[in-house]
C-alpha cells in the first residue's frame, strides 16, 4: 500500500495538493498544522537541489533560469539589502522572503510530469480535487468543524483583528487554487454547459463570498466570466440562467440569508469607495523612504526581528499590500529589471505552449489579471506556489506538442524525415 502511495501519479497529486498551501498555518487560519509550510519549503529546496544534482534535463531549458532567479536569487538579494540598510540577521531576511522558494516547485513538478505522462484532463482532474480539498477545509474552519490550534498566537494586523470589523470571519485558504478551479470550469463549459460544473462552480463561488471575502477577486472573477464567454454570448446566457433560477430557488428557502448577505455587501462597498485606504499611506511611505535611500532597495523586515515595519513605521505597513510598489521598497531602481524579467519570462513560457486546454488557459487568464493589476497583486514576490506549477505545466505540454507535430527524427545528431529514416536503418 505505502508503495503504491508513493507511485508517481499519487505524488504527482500529493504535490498538487500539499502546494496548496490549505493544511499550512497561518495567521488567519490557526487550524493548520504548524512549521508544515518551512517543512514544504524545504523539501522544495532539498528535492530542487537533488534533481540538479542527478537530472540532466534539468539544464536544457532557460524556464529553469527563469525559476531560479525569481525563487532563490530574489529573496536573497532581499535579505542581503535588509542586512546593510537595517543590520537585520540575514537568516532574519530569508525567513521573511521564504514564500519566493515556492517557484522551486517548478523542479519536482516537471519531474514528476514527465515520469508519469498526464494528459492535460489529468492535471485539470488533480487542480479539481485540489481546489475542492482547499474550500473543503476553509468550510469546516468558516463553520468551527476543525478547531484551532491552542497556544498558536500571531501578531495581526489592528484592521484584520477584533470582533467588531467588518470581515471578522475572513480566511483566505486556497484562494488562488479554487480561482484557478473557477476559471478552468467555466473554460470548460463554454461548448458545453452541464449542471454538475455549474454547481460546482457556485460552489466555489460561494466559498469566494462567504470565506474568502476578497473584493478584488470577486471583480477578477466577473471579469473572467466576461472575457471567456466573450464570443459565446449563448452559453454566457445559459449559465447565467442556470445559475440565477438555482440562487431564486435558494432564496425561497432561505430569504433572511441573502438580506444578511446585502447588507454585508452594502458595507464592503462604502468602505472600499471612501476616504483613503491604508495602501495609499504604505505607497507614500515606500516612495518617501527609496528616495531618501538614493533609491537603492531596502529589502524586507521580518515580524520576527525587532517587530518588523511595524515598530519602525506603523502597525498597517505590508509590503503585500502594495503589490509591484513593495517590490520597488525592497530593490529600488532594479524593479524595472525585475519586472521585465517576471512578465516578459512568464509570457515567453506561456506562449511556447500553442495547445491550451481550460487548465492552461486558466493559468494564462490568472497571470495577465494579475500583471494589469500589479499595483495591487502581490504574485511576483508571493504567487510561486502557482507560477511554479503553472510554468511546469506549460513547458512539459509544449514540449509534448512539439514531440507530436514533429515529422523527423534524431540519429547521431542528424534529422531525417520518415522515409529516409528507414532508408538510414536499411543502408
């Protein structure tokens, strides 16, 4: 049993789903189990390092370059410049930085990939079970069914703490893996809508409102309704009908349900659209202090170290907040650099995988969101737990095109069509 347990297939979906990041702990989700994300990452690392070690393939692409310059050179040039400008430990620096290791996933998920062959409905099947285990278990925290962990206690955030906020029961577990599910599932049923995929949609979608409660994906996932359906105005109105009779349904069975959720709605709306927000005080901030830096990055402190920004600016400054502007506090003037190399290096690997089903197109839709709203998405120094996957899945299924579109064989270092193929092995 425990040998088939580790076939490469069942790791293949053990990687899928451990990437997640759904049984880590975290700071809004005291169930997970602790030090499980350090464990993650350095087994990252360990299997990355072996695999450079005793696989040679691992050389033959300019993706593996890309891969390491955003999860290991990155990070250590943070904790590097955090050193000189602030005398923080560099251990101190890695540990802040840690979440860049997770492009190194890239590494065992080829690997992986190629050991066992899937097809592109195989990876779509892992994401689909690995996006249900995430709201699985946000459900169950959301509902008090999983308890949390004693004695776990973090330093939050005075706007994410208390009972009297508007978002109190906000945790945001798998929110990237379950709107990767979304948009594949509506990729997937612009040919063809069936009432399986519907619900399963709705069901992630309700998971978006009731647990995950972010506003910026919320807009994000209307906006890819949009765009997919674009030339299927049919099924656009098929699905929303589907959709608006099963919500009907539900609020004759449960009315007062929906007027709570208005009225929460009403709330997340004025807050979002008065007075200024704690990211423009951080922007401010970042700008100020770069300059007066002679726009040499500062790297990043640790909550660990001497309370990080917080005693040193105030309580409400993260650099996750402010998207590519942290990037620009933590390098200064090599974030135009940085930036050129992020985007343009993703947009390469995308684009030398012509066939795309909805798991590729998904990724594709996720990363141009997330490069038009950059100024607000975090996914260059925090989203390597899907663009490491996602770069992984886009080399091993162009390589696989082109090893099928291709007419002509290598021997001995010569091409050969197939006729003079069998001419070559009959001289």
């Amino acid at each position: 049993m425990f040998k088939q347990l580790l076939a490469y297939r069942n790791l293949l979906l053990i990687l899928f789903v451990l990437n997640s990041a759904c049984f880590f702990l975290t700071d809004d989700k005291k169930a997970g189990i602790p030090y499980l994300r350090e464990l993650w990452l350095l087994g990252i690392l360990g299997c990355s390092a072996a695999l450079f070690l005793v696989w040679k393939r691992i050389y033959q692409s300019k993706t593996s370059l890309w891969i390491i310059f955003m999860g290991l050179v990155l990070p250590v040039v943070s904790a590097i410049m955090a050193e000189l400008n602030f005398d923080q430990p560099f251990i101190y620096g890695l540990l802040e930085e840690r979440r860049s290791f997770a492009y190194l996933v890239f590494f065992p998920a080829l690997y992986l990939m190629i050991k066992t062959s899937p097809t592109q409905k195989h990876l779509e099947t892992f994401f689909l079970y690995s996006g249900l285990a995430c709201a699985f278990v946000g459900y169950c925290y959301f509902f008090k069914i999983i308890p949390e962990n004693s004695g776990v206690s973090f330093t939050m955030d005075a706007k994410d703490a208390g009972s009297a906020l508007l978002r109190p029961d906000r945790y945001r577990i798998g929110s990237s893996y379950v709107t990767i599910c979304a948009f594949m599932l509506m990729y997937s049923m612009k040919d063809r809508i069936s009432l399986p995929k519907v619900f399963t949609l709705l069901f992630f979608a309700s998971y978006l409102w009731l647990v995950l409660q972010t506003r910026q994906t919320m807009i994000i996932w209307c906006l890819a309704g949009l765009w997919i359906f674009r030339d299927r105005l049919d099924s656009l109105l098929k699905l929303g009908l589907l959709a608006a009779t099963i919500l009907v349904a539900s609020f004759a069975i449960f009315p007062e349900f929906y007027y709570e959720q208005f009225d929460k709605f009403q709330a997340l709306l004025d807050e979002a659209t008065t007075g200024p927000g704690v990211r423009d005080n951080t922007t401010a901030i970042i700008l100020g202090a770069v300059a007066d830096n002679m726009y040499i990055g500062m790297g990043s402190l640790s909550l660990q170290w001497k309370g990080g920004f917080g005693a040193l600016y105030n309580e409400h400054f993260y650099l996750s907040d402010v998207g590519i502007v942290g990037v620009y506090y933590r390098y200064g003037f090599l974030t135009p650099l940085i930036a050129l190399i992020f985007y343009f290096g993703y947009l390469r690997v995308m684009k030398r995988c012509p066939d795309k089903g909805p798991l590729l197109s998904a990724f594709q839709l996720i990363f141009w969101f997330q490069m038009l709203n950059m100024f607000l998405s975090n996914s260059m120094m925090y989203g390597g737990d899907v663009l490491g996957i996602g770069a992984a899945c886009f080399l091993y299924f162009s390589r696989a095109y082109a090893a099928q579109e291709s007419p002509t064989r290598e021997i001995r270092g010569t091409r050969h069509d197939p006729i003079q193929y069998r001419n070559h092995q009959l001289e």
